[in-house]
C-alpha cells in the first residue's frame, strides 16, 4: 500500500495524521542542530567495504517489498557494500505503527518520515542528512522535511497531482477531451455511468476508497493547483478561512460532496477496498480516482493482472484552469530518513544515499527522480500532451516552518487526515445531516480560532 503525504505531504508539505509522538514544544524561531553532512561523492571498493553493520529499513511499500526491494535493490546495494545486511519491514498501517514505535527509540534504522511529524520535531528523531542549500545542489524538493536550514529526510519520488483514470471506459462513453472544470467533470462522470448502465450495467465513475480512508487525503494534494499559487502553503498559515467559495479548499472538495451526492461513485462506500480498487480500475468496473501519479504505474499493473492493458491506464490534471491552462503540484513523496538512534549510521546513510542515487525506484514507479538529472518517466506524457504546468510549492520562510502544524494541532483539523474529508463522503451520501455549507463553516471557525491561539501571522 502505498500513501501520500504528501506530500505524499504528502505532497505539499501539509501536515498530516495525528501526531507521532507528543510535541516538542519548540517555536518556529527553534533552532536547529549543525548539520553532519550526507551527500556522498562516488565510493572506492575500499572505502564501501568499510561499512558495516545491519540495518532494519522500515517501508509502507507491501505491495513490492519483496518482488523488488528484496530481490532487486537489496543484492544489488549488497554488490557496493558487501558488509552490510539490510533488512525490511513492511508495514501494513505504516502511519499507525510507526506513531506507537516513535515513543521509543526503537523505529527502525532507516524509515519514511510519518505525516504527523512536524518541521520543529524531525531533529529530535532524525540524523542530519546536510544543509538546504547543499544537497538542493543535487536533489529536488530539499525543503519539505527540513527545518531552520537543515534536511532531514530526501524524498523517494516525486509526485505530480491528478486523477488516474481508465480511458478506454472514457473513450466508449464518447469523452475525447479532458474536463476543464469541476462542473466538466461531473458531467463526464454522469456520461459515464449513463452510457455503461444501458450497456455493460454498472461501472462506478468514481471510487471513494472510503473504508481505506488515507485515500480520500489524496484530494488535499491538489490545493494550490486551482488558483495556480505556488504560495499556497503559506497562505494557509496566514488565512482565518481556506474553506470559503472560490478559494482552493472550497473547490476541491465541493467536487468531492458533488461526486457523492449525484451518487456517481461505489455503490457502497463503506465497503471499498483499496487493493481490489486497482484491479477495478483497471478492469474498467472504476473510471477514476484522484491520486497522485505514483498510482499510475500500480494501476497499469493491475490492469495487466485484471485482464485489461496498461494502456488503458491515464492521467489528467485535476479538472480546473487558470488562463486556459491546467496546473499540477509536484511535491515528494514519503521522505527517506535515519533514525537518530540506530547505532549504524554510516550504513543506514549509504543506504539513503544508494536508495536516492541509484535504485531507480522513482523511475520504475512512473514518478519524477529525486535527482535533478534524473531520468523523466513516460508515465506522465498525457501531461506533457496536455501541457500541464508544474507547480512546485515554495517553502514558508526560515522561521516560520512550524506555524502550519501548529495551527492543525490547535484546530484539531488535519489537513492529511482522512477524518474529515470522510466526514464530507458521509454528509453527501446522507448518513449524516450535516450540509457542505456547515461543514466548510465549521473548519473555518477552528482554523480562525487556532490561528488567533498560536498567535500566527496575517496575510
């Protein structure tokens, strides 16, 4: 299973679940230690013999942990160090299990930094990796787990936002150009299921993954994209009300309450699944589902194994413009780290290092490469067709890193957290008698009071 976090942040540097661990209580003015340095230049046989020791490498990834990390990218780091023994876990819950194992020491050698940790906490559970300004020599996205300077964690892959979607079902329900607004999308949405109910019966236009829930936090990795904001992130910290009409927030997830409430989705929300999903999906029984295009290549594999072709599988940018033109974040995915703790930090950072430089994971999972001179993957030609505009969210300034999670803390409101979201599945569907308006209204009132709370700064 695989979860963003985006910014992952997922994606966009929005914290996530609950917190990890309790908080450190440090400002957004805290200090950071000195950084030790972990960009490495090319290893001599000699110098890569002299690391040694065992390390246990903490993934969410169960999907592949042993068809690919195990079988391809543990021999091949073992060949450039022989004296090193990785070994994998993988985590089913990783979020949840990691939370508990972050109470002690003990939470592996190397790991994916959860959503819940916050900018002023990572020194206290990570090892330095360099400074910003040194490793954004050589890789991408430096800045989204990283605090007063210092980098903690790299990111596996990076991530453009969309939806993935089967275009063979779209092609046979007579849609030949992609939705260039909400409204757009939910009447393609409505072609869809209209044209498969007098045809092959039903096919959901739509799939929630509700039961699941981290997927539903795969929307909140669009915010920014709709009013085309690279400064979306800081404008969050400094906004008493993101969910208001027109802005990002509001956008996104009216579309969602929209797509639950003209009922063009799963017949049954509580009862999704996210590994049967993909084979839907590529099947063509699911027409789409908003993720990040780390999705795409598991989905093509899932059409493969369905009985479909990859082909089938594609990507659009999520269904609004800004001056005739579709936007897109990209933003890492879970962040590479070592545990402050693991008695083998040289090993844990070679592997960081090989991990980054040499596995090609970002490649083989259709993601851009951490790496600036990275190799781009084909995954996304249906964005370079559309001529999608990468945004790359620009970081709060030095500072001011924490205000965002403090304000998500304060207001209890997660904005990677599936709770709510969830909550507007449920008001959609009618099991709830809340209206979208009251649920907007509500998260407006706890941002605006959090804000006033930790005392953050005003647009």
């Amino acid at each position: 299973m695989v979860k963003r976090l985006t910014s992952i942040l997922a994606v966009l540097l929005l914290s996530g679940v609950a917190s990890a661990c309790s908080s450190t209580g440090a400002s957004p003015s805290a200090t950071a230690p000195a950084s030790t340095g972990a960009s490495q230049a090319p290893l001599s046989s000699a110098t890569a013999a002299s690391v040694s020791g065992t390390i246990t490498v903490l993934t969410n990834r169960t999907d592949i942990v042993d068809t690919v990390f195990n079988a391809k990218y543990v021999p091949a780091f073992k060949a450039l160090y022989p004296n090193v023994t990785v070994k994998f876990e993988a985590l089913k819950d990783y979020e949840g299990e990691t939370k508990i194992r972050m109470n002690t020491t003990n939470y592996g050698d190397v790991l994916l930094i959860p959503n819940a940790i916050k900018p002023n906490q990572l020194a206290s559970y990570f090892t330095p990796l360099g400074t910003v300004a040194d490793l954004g020599k050589t890789y991408r996205l430096v800045t989204e787990q990283s605090f007063m300077g210092t980098t903690y964690g790299l990111p596996v892959v990076a991530n453009a936002n969309g939806i993935v979607y089967n275009k063979k079902v779209w092609d046979a329900a007579g849609i030949t150009t992609l939705p260039k607004s909400p409204d757009e999308f939910l009447a393609d949405l409505q072609i869809v299921k209209d044209k498969n109910a007098s045809t092959k019966g039903f096919i959901a236009p739509y799939y929630t993954n509700y039961k699941d829930g981290w997927p539903t936090t795969q929307w909140q990795s669009n915010a920014g994209q709709i009013s085309a904001n690279a400064g979306f992130n800081i404008s969050l910290y400094k906004n008493d009300a993101p969910w208001t009409a027109g802005q990002d927030e509001y956008v996104i997830y009216k579309l969602l309450y929209d797509i639950v409430n003209k009922k063009l989705v799963e017949r049954d929300p509580t009862t999704t699944d996210w590994e049967t999903s993909k084979g839907l999906l590529g099947s063509g029984k699911v027409s789409a589902m908003a993720l990040g295009s780390w999705a795409i290549v598991q989905m093509q594999q899932a059409a493969v194994t369905a009985g479909g072709s990859a082909d089938d599988i594609h990507y659009m940018p999520f269904p609004s413009q800004v001056n005739g033109k579709f936007y897109s974040n990209i933003g890492g995915d879970y962040k590479l780290a070592v545990n402050k703790n693991s008695p083998n930090q040289a090993a844990a950072k070679a592997w960081v290092t090989w991990f980054e430089d040499k596995s090609g994971f970002a490649f083989d999972q259709g993601g851009v490469s951490p790496r600036l001179d990275g190799k781009n993957p084909t995954q996304l030609a249906d964005f370079t067709t559309a001529d999608v505009q990468y945004i790359q969210q620009t970081p709060a300034p030095a500072g001011d890193e924490a205000w965002l999670g403090m304000i998500q803390d304060s207001a209890k409101v997660q904005l990677f957290d599936n709770t709510w979201p969830q909550r507007i599945i449920d008001a959609a569907r009618g099991a709830t008698n809340e209206s979208l308006d009251k649920i907007f209204s509500d998260l407006n009132a706890k941002w605006k009071a959090a804000r006033a709370a930790v005392k953050a700064p005003n647009a």
